[in-house]
C-alpha cells in the first residue's frame, strides 16, 4: 500500500508491503451507477492542460471548511477520446453550488500522461443553469489552492494579497470568506502569472483555453498561453525539486507553488498562521524557486510535446482540426507576452544612472619672456693702498704684587635623613562576571501534504475505503533517530479524505520527516525515505 506524493509542503511516500504496497499516486475514481431517471442538468466545460481525454471528473458540493474543498460528492462523469465532457448535476442540487469540479488521470489527445494529472474548476448555481461552459486548468487549480490559503485573513486595501478579503482569522473559512478570497487570488495571479496577457475582466473559469469560437481567438491564445507556461514551469520546478529530494508530481507542485504564493511572493517561504511570519516550505528545500520561474517562456515546449510555446498559435490550429471544432480563426501575430513577475508587490525602480560630465582642461597659454641684453659692469680702477708704520712704544714690565694666601674652613654639611615614601595601597576591583542572555527559543509550524494512493504494487485497485490511517514520523539530526510519531485517520469528522497535517510549535533545528500507510486490515507500509528540512 502506497501514500502516494508526500508533501509537506512535501515528501513523495513509497510503501512495500509485498500484496498490499503502491506503485501509482494518481488517484482513481470509481464510476457509480447513477440513477440516469433522475433529472439532471448538464455539466459544460472541459480540463484542459492540453485537452484530457478519457479522464474521470467528479461534481462536489464546495466546502470551504474542509482543507480539499470537498463537501458531498454529487455526481461522477468522464470524458471521452476526444476531451468532451459527460456531465451532470442532479436537479435536487441545482440551487446548492457552487460546485468543485474535479478531472483527475486521463491522457493528452497525443496519448500523453498530463503533466498535472488532477485539474480543478468552481462552477456557480447561475452557470449551471445557465449552461455557461467552465474549464479545469493549471491556473483555476492554482487560484483555488492559493483562494484558500489567504481566505481566513483580513481586510488590508495597502496589500494586494489581502485586499478585498472578508476573513478573521479564527483559523476557519467560511464560503463568503472562501469567494472574496478567490477574486483577491486572481487578480494576484494575472498580476505575476499572467504575463500581461490576461485583461482584469477576464474570467479564468470560463475563457476557452480552445479555439472554439466562444470567445476571441486573441482571448483564448492569451489564456491557454499563460496556462502552457504554468504548466511547462511546474514541470521545471519538479525537475529541480526532484533531482534533490524524491519525485514530486505535478499535483504536488502546484499546491506547493500556492502555498508558497500565500504572502504575495514565489520565495521558498509562506505564511502558516496567518500571523505575518514566514516559514520555510519543505517542498522546495534548497531549490531557487523565484529564478526558475523567471525563465523566458520562449525557451519552454509545450508539456508532453516537442513544440515550443513560441509555435503554439499553429499548435493551437492543429489542435481545434483535430477536434472538429468550428472553423477556428488564427491568433494575432503581435501578441507578446512579458516577463513573469515573481511578487504581487511593485518593486521600485531604480533612478537612471547620470554620469558626470567629462571635465574641460584648459591648455595654459605660454609667453615666452623677451631675451634680456647682458648687462656688462666695467671694473672701477684699483687705487693703491700705502700703510704707513707706527712708532715703536718702550715696553715697561711691573712686578704683580702678592696676593695673600686664605684658607677658609669648610662648612659642614648638615646630614638630612629622608624619610622612605609610603608605598600606596592599591586595592584591585574584582573582575566583573559577564551576564549572558540566553536567547528565547524560536518555534514554527510545518504544513505536510500528500496525495492519496490508489494502487497496490501488484496493480490491483487500492479502494480509498482500505485506507485507514497514515503514521507520521519526524526526528530531529542530533546523531539519533529518537523522534515523534503522529497518527493521522484517513478521513475527518465530516467523512473527508484528510491529505495534511500540521505539526506546530516545532524548536529550531534540522529536521527529518517520513511517512507510512496503515490499512483497515493494519498492514503498514514502510516509511519513505526522510525528507530534510532546516528550521
């Protein structure tokens, strides 16, 4: 029995338990025998990545108090080898939406397994009466998972991440709460993922990703452009997040990528209390998130194909062929999409650069002195000097007279004894013992998620009934592995499936999580290889 993908945000589970483990984490839906007398209105729309045929979709009742959104599951439908949908509500629940739309497995219509194999979309009670077509795509997965994450905040206009929200943050959400969110959630997301290409009035629910007719071919290009792009770029971020953990799927992603969008910015961090302070998001341990999704969009193919995104218009043409769909008209040339922003915050622009002025030397102008005429001095004539002798003066010598000799004593000297200086008394301070504050321990709130399984190792279907529990288990690497074991029931209180667990109040220090799965028979797998994360 398997777990699936592990996120935690994430970790990918693997379980071996001979019959009973898991080699697939898509997750199928067994078709029930609807009572087809019952009156019913049809469901329009598709799940478009490139279009999913032969794929399960699912009707819910949306519960924005479940952590999956899913409230009663109403209805179960497929679509057939050429992506179209068959559909519908039973009329008893006309007035009860919105409803959750789900499409999950399937294939691309060249056979490929898509890249994101479960695609989300809301449909309204007017829309289903209506019968205003809805379209499950990347970016509709990602407004709803993202709508979610920020529903319960609070109004703050000055922040495009909660402007407009009704939330209190008593750590529910409610479908008023759920509603404002989603509006907030797409305008954030045409903001950054958008690309320029998506109008504020827009609607990402129900713009045809096809060139169908419904809407402008320039319309349709600009959403199913975006949408390739996002796609392309989840499989770029799995690629990287996989080559340093394990594999993640598509699913894994895009939910991660929401998570991480929930304070406004594609940065490895997001907001787990609603309380403004970010913590890292496992999933993307190590892994530059914001530079992968800066990459030029001209230089991606198209999911599970070889055409670039820059050929898409002709692809797009092929495509609408193939499905017989009306007489599509080619996309304008002179659309050009702009850079992927990774904020919903305007970064300030930086002053142009002004260089100075090369400075003007002035040559200094040189006079040159007029020569000066010598000037020539002719000598004086010398006049000769005559020293004349002096008189010779008679020498007379006088006896000195004598000096008379007088011995004087010498005084005494007096003897003066000084007294020895007093030596001060130092007295030294005794050294100051340092006073060391020890810093307040820091906590955080880890956020795990994973996708449910539902295959055994041997291939045979693993009903989501055998599925009775999930056992976590996390250590800190302090050269042991004595760590805490969590159990988690499979379902909630209101008969959910449960695929999250929060661990609060976690100390710093470098962690590592795992995961096992326990059927109802009490079979256990075996725990996956630990994910690291640093706190």
């Amino acid at each position: 029995m398997g777990c699936g993908d592990w996120d935690s945000n994430n970790t990918s589970t693997e379980n071996s338990n001979e019959d009973t483990s898991a080699s697939t984490t898509s997750l199928s839906l067994a078709l029930e025998d609807n009572n087809s007398d019952a009156p019913s209105i049809t469901v329009n729309g598709a799940g478009i990545k490139g279009p999913l045929a032969n794929a399960e979709v699912a009707a819910y009742l949306l519960d924005p108090s479940q952590i999956d959104l899913k409230g009663q599951r109403i209805s179960l439908g497929l679509t057939d080898e050429l992506a179209r949908l068959d559909l519908s509500v039973p009329a008893e629940y006309a007035g009860q939406g919105p409803f959750l739309i789900e499409y999950s497995g399937g294939n691309e219509l060249n056979g490929e397994t898509p890249s994101i194999s479960v695609l989300t979309t809301l449909l309204t009670n007017e829309q289903l009466n209506n019968g205003t077509a809805v379209y499950a795509t990347p970016l509709t997965s990602f407004v709803i998972a993202h709508a979610y994450q920020i529903a319960d905040r609070s109004n703050l206009p000055s922040n495009p991440i909660q402007d407009g929200l009704l939330g209190d943050n008593n750590g529910t959400v409610s479908l008023q709460e759920f509603l404002a969110a989603l509006q907030t959630s797409s305008n954030a997301m045409k903001s950054t993922l958008g690309l320029g290409l998506l109008s504020e009035q827009m609607d990402i629910f129900t713009t045809s990703p096809l060139l169908d007719g419904s809407q402008s071919s320039d319309e349709s290009f600009a959403i199913r452009y975006t949408n390739e792009v996002f796609a392309a770029l989840v499989g770029e971020v799995a690629t990287a997040v996989s080559s340093s953990a394990l594999p993640l799927s598509g699913v894994t992603v895009v939910k991660a990528l929401a998570q991480d969008f929930s304070d406004g910015v594609f940065d490895s961090m997001a907001w787990v209390n609603n309380d403004g302070v970010a913590s890292p998001i496992v999933t993307f341990a190590d892994v530059n998130i914001a530079s992968i999704l800066e990459t030029n969009p001209e230089q991606l193919t198209i999911p599970g194909t070889s055409t670039a995104i820059a050929d898409l218009s002709q692809f797009l043409m092929a495509e609408a062929s193939l499905l017989d769909l009306n007489t599509p008209i080619e996309p304008s040339q002179t659309i050009a999409p702009e850079p992927l922003l990774t904020t919903v915050f305007e970064v300030p622009e930086l002053p142009p650069t002004v260089l100075p002025a090369d400075p003007v030397i002035e040559t200094p102008v040189v006079t040159e002195p007029e020569p000066e005429a010598p000037v020539v001095i002719e000598p004086e004539p010398e006049v000769p000097v005559v020293i004349e002798p002096e008189p010779e003066a008679p020498v007379v010598i006088e006896p000195e007279p004598e000096v008379p000799v007088v011995i004087e004593p010498e005084p005494e000297v007096p003897v003066v004894i000084e007294p020895e200086p007093e030596l001060p008394v130092v007295i030294e301070p005794e050294p100051e013992v340092p006073v060391v504050i020890e810093p307040e321990p820091t906590f955080s709130n880890v956020l795990l998620d994973w996708v449910v399984p539902t295959t055994r190792e041997d291939g045979s279907v693993l009903p989501i009934s055998e599925i009775a529990s999930y056992e976590i288990y996390y250590y800190l690497d302090d050269g042991t592995t004595n760590g805490t074991s969590v159990s988690v029931a499979a379902t909630n209180d209101a008969d959910a499936l449960v695929t999250s667990f929060q661990l609060n109040n976690l100390a710093e220090g470098d962690y590592f999580f795992s995961i096992a799965t326990i059927d109802t028979q009490g079979n256990v797998s075996e725990f996956v290889e630990p994910i690291a994360l640093s706190i």
